[in-house]
C-alpha cells in the first residue's frame, strides 16, 4: 500500500514538471551514471593500487599492469608506481570538481524548482475567480506557496539522489560478486533481509510522521495568522495563556513529529552499518581460524571493508531519501491538487466606457445559497453618482461587485456602452476601477509604496493623488512619500490611512470610483470632510458609493435600494 503510494507521488510530480524540465532531468541521470562510474573506480583502483604497492614484483607478472608497463616504456616498477600515484592524485581532483559541479547542478535544479512551484501557485491564486477564492483558507494557501513547494523540490532532490546512490550500489555490488561471490550473496541476504524489515517498520512509521507533521503544520500556521491579525482583540480578552496553551499544543506536536522523524532515519543507518562490518569482522575472525594466516585474503578483505564503507552509507541514504520522500508526500499530492487545480482564463481585450453600463436580466446566488437577484436590470450612466442601500446581507457589495467584475452573473449580462461583459475583456474593464474599501490594508513600508501598491512609481503621479486626498502637507512635515506607515499602517491615524486607500484608488486614475462602506468606520465630522473631497474628485467620475448613514449619500443622483428577499 505504501509503495504504491510512494510510486503514485512520484507519478504526480512527473507530471508537474515541463518538458524542459524532464530533458534537464535526463541530463541529471545521465550525470549521475557517470558519477556512478567515477565513484565505483575511485573505489575499485584502491585494492590493485595497495597490492601493486606492496608487492611491486606483481608489475610485472599480472597481465593487465605488465601491458601498461611496456606500452609506456617505464624503466623500473618505482617509476611506473610513482606514475600510478600521479594519475590517481588527477583523478581523485577531478573526481572532487566533478562531485562538486554535479552537486550544483542538481542544487540549482532543486531551487528552481521551488521557485517553480511556488510561483505557479501564487500565480494561480491571484488569477483565480474571487468567488472561489473567498472560500479558500488564506493560511493554507500560505502554507502550498512557501512550505509545500519546498517539500515538493526536496522530494525531487530525494528522487535524483536516490537514483545515484543505486547506481553506485549496484556498480561495487557487481564488483563484489566478482571478487567473491559467496561472501557477497551471505552479505546480501542478511542486508536484504534487515532492508526489507527497515522499509516495511520504519517506512510505515515515517509516513505516519509526515500526515501527523502536515496537519499540525496547518494549525501551526492558522493559530499565529489569527492572534497575531487581532493583536488587540487578544490585549483585550487578557487571555494570553489560552494562546499560550493553544500554540504550545500545536507546537510541540509538530516538533514531536518532526524529531522522531529524524530519529527514525537514522535507525537504517546505526542498523546496516552494525550488522555489515560484524559480518565483516566475523568473515575475518573465520579466515584466521581456518587458515591461521589473513596475508592472502588481505587485499580481498581491504577490498570489501572499502566496498561497505562506501556501499553501506549509500544503501542508507536511499533509504534516508525514501523515507524523506515519504514525509513530504503529502506536500506532493496538496501542490499537485494546487496545480492541476481549474483556472481560469481572463482576457484584456479593451473596453470603451464612454457612455453606460447596462445590466439585463441578472441572476445571482452564491452556491447553496438563496438567489440574490433574479431578473434585475439597471442602468448607470457615465459620470453619475450611484448610491447602494439596504440592510446587510441584501447584496449591496455583491451587486457592485458584479458591475465592476468581480463576480460574474450566473445568467444575464452586463453591457459597457453595448458591449457585453465576458472572460475577453473583464481585465481591461478592472483596470478601470479605483476601490476604497471599509478597511484598507496598509503593508509595512513607505507611503509612495503603499500608494502605488505594485505599479511603477510615478512621483509626479503621487504628488498629484496625495495633494488630491489632502495627505502632501502630512507628508511633508515628515519623510514625504518614504514615511513608513508600520505594519497595517499603525503609525497613522485612521483618517491619514483612509486618505492612502483613497490614494491608491486615484493613482491608475479610474474612470469609477467605488466606496465600499470606505468612511464608516471614521467618526461623522472626519467622514464629512473626506467625502467632500471625494465628490470633489469625482466630479468627472463614475461614483459608486456602498453606505448605511444616509449623510455619506446626500448627494447622490441615483439611489439604489437592496432588501432582503
């Protein structure tokens, strides 16, 4: 059952990958059958080496070194040694630079993948219906974008790594059973048999560990998105240590994951290491005993000490790497849910607004919900100044969030001076709309950034929105547009970070301007002087104003009211 969930994660991220990305994947294999050879003669050049050494007279009477010798004319077995030592000096350099390269290649490959990963994520997040966004856990989508994306490389990496430490494996494997196979196939079925054990025990138990560390890891991130949004709300309930015990829980959870995991790997290690050089040590002591002289098996003996020096730690870093990869795969199959996941397709083809804005026949509900609007119609004109009333939960912001496509009606349309509404245009017809919400959203950084909030930085632009909304003199009387604003703009009053988010809504100068209840949280004679510089702004735009005090919409020319059904 594991292994085929196993195998199924690695099905899943092949088919998350480009094409480029499977031809520079080949190459890495391809890179690492090489590596496969370089290592195993860095090993296998050993033993010749050590006995060549030792008994010099074998130059000369073994085929494969006599032929070296007389082809290169060595004068002496001193100088053919010295020459032998030379060229495995150059050759272990070279094995370093290429271990090195290689080990970047495979790095940068990895990172990039990350990279990958979360940027088609964050991508696909911000391109997705607000309608379906609405109903996604911000803290989970933090989570695919940051923490998932990064698993899924990492298991990548266990992949390719996995592939060279068998292909290395099996190389000096060979070797041995060449050397001696009986021995080799006694190491064999003991190894096998405690590898087996170690994939089916503790595999089983890596696994748990990963389901355990993924849904902790969800809490981790939830419990300090919602104290630290509502810092205050927390000061005031005065029960830090509820929080305290809340995140203690979720966090030690996760930390216990997370050690007996590395804990667990390094069972295999400890395991086959113990058991391999016993059984070397045992083949030894049986040598002396039988023959009572280890001189003429020496070289073999030296042979298979290097042999599992080097293939014991490869067989326990596959098993290291696919225990890894059994950790992560949940992160797999949530970035693969993520990716494959429907998007949608949204043109910019342009949008003339000149004169108005027709809805026919709009029908709207929100999924398993009662319908909103059933037939409506409604006519905006250009320039006009439109006010949305009605108790809450009447569809006030859902009907403005319809007519500047946000929300796309379930049946009717939406015309801009004829043209109908559709996945074409609705980009070019956003970008036309500045929206001052009730709550703005101020990052930490500067004022300038906060204002422009992405697009290019156009000082003249700022000074022309900052003198508009009455913030320049403000600015001026401290750092100008690099004054920092704090996180969530708690170094500003509510009206100075009202004024940016009416800023904002200004500096792409849209042709509509919407006022999402954008002044009721402000105290009336505050919002009275901000509204009348916003109908002062607005005097050549279309307004759109979502309010419940009866003030904010005096001058209004239309009024819309929204009742519950």
């Amino acid at each position: 059952m594991k292994k085929n969930k196993f195998l199924h994660d690695i099905g899943l991220i092949f088919t998350l990958i480009t094409r480029r990305d499977k031809m520079i994947l080949f190459f890495l294999l391809f890179a690492t059958l090489f590596l496969t050879l370089v290592e195993t003669f860095g090993v296998s050049v050993i033993m010749p080496f050590i006995t060549l050494a030792t008994n010099p007279d074998l130059i000369l009477n073994q085929r494969i070194p006599r032929e070296i010798y007389n082809f290169f004319n060595f004068k002496n077995t001193t100088d053919f040694m010295i020459t032998f030592s030379i060229v495995l000096v150059i050759f272990y350099i070279f094995r370093a630079v290429y271990n090195i390269t290689y080990n970047y290649l495979l790095n940068r490959f990895v990172s990039r993948k990350y990279h990958y990963f979360s940027y088609s994520i964050f991508c696909r997040v911000l391109r997705s219906d607000y309608e379906k966004f609405s109903k996604k856990n911000l803290d989970e989508i933090r989570k695919k974008i940051v923490t998932d994306s990064l698993r899924t490389s990492q298991f990548l990496s266990s992949f390719l790594n996995i592939f060279a430490e068998i292909s290395i494996g099996l190389l000096l494997y060979v070797i041995l059973l060449i050397i001696s196979w009986k021995m080799t196939m006694i190491l064999t079925l003991f190894l096998g048999i405690n590898v087996f054990l170690i994939v089916k025990g503790v595999g089983r138990a890596v696994d748990k560990q990963g389901q355990e560390r993924s849904k902790s890891e969800e809490g981790f991130y939830k419990i300090i998105s919602h104290t630290l949004s509502n810092f205050k709300i927390v000061k005031l309930r005065a029960k830090e240590e509820e929080d305290f015990r809340l995140f203690e829980q979720i966090s030690l959870k996760r930390s216990r994951a997370q050690a007996l995991y590395g804990t667990l790997t390094l069972l295999p290690r400890n395991i086959l290491e113990t058991i391999g050089f016993c059984i070397l040590v045992a083949c030894v002591g049986y040598i002396l005993y039988s023959y009572g002289d280890a001189k003429a098996v020496l070289p073999i003996v030296s042979m298979y000490a290097l042999a599992l020096y080097r293939v014991l730690p490869s067989v326990t870093r596959i098993l290291d790497h696919y225990n890894a990869m059994l950790f992560v795969g949940k992160a797999v199959e949530d970035i693969y849910e993520a990716m494959t996941d429907e998007e949608k397709v949204e043109g910019d083809t342009q949008v003339i607004f000149e004169k108005n804005i027709i809805l026919k026949n709009i029908h709207f509900s929100y999924p398993g919900k009662r319908e909103l609007f059933h037939g409506l119609n409604l006519e905006i004109k250009k320039g006009e100044k439109v006010a949305f009333v009605g108790t809450s939960g009447a569809g006030k912001s859902t009907l403005v969030d319809l007519i500047i496509g946000i929300l796309q009606p379930k049946d009717g349309e939406i015309l801009i001076d004829g043209v109908k509404l559709n996945s074409e245009n609705i980009r070019s017809w956003r970008k036309k709309v500045g929206y001052i919400p009730q709550d703005i959203y101020l990052f930490d950084g500067s004022v300038g950034e906060n204002i422009t909030f992405g697009s290019k930085m156009d000082k003249k632009r700022l000074i022309e929105v900052a003198k508009m909304t009455k913030i320049y003199d403000f600015l001026q009387e401290n750092n100008g547009f690099d004054t920092q604003v704090g996180d969530g703009g708690k170094q500003l009053s509510g009206g100075q970070r009202q004024r940016i988010g009416i800023a904002r809504a200004l500096y792409n100068n849209p042709d509509i301007l919407v006022l999402d209840e954008a002044t009721s949280a402000l105290d009336t004679e505050t919002e009275s002087v901000i509204m009348d510089e916003i109908y002062n702004i607005a005097k050549n735009k279309t307004l759109l104003i979502i309010a419940h005090r009866l003030s904010t919409i005096e001058r209004c020319e239309k009024k819309i009211i929204i009742s519950k059904k």
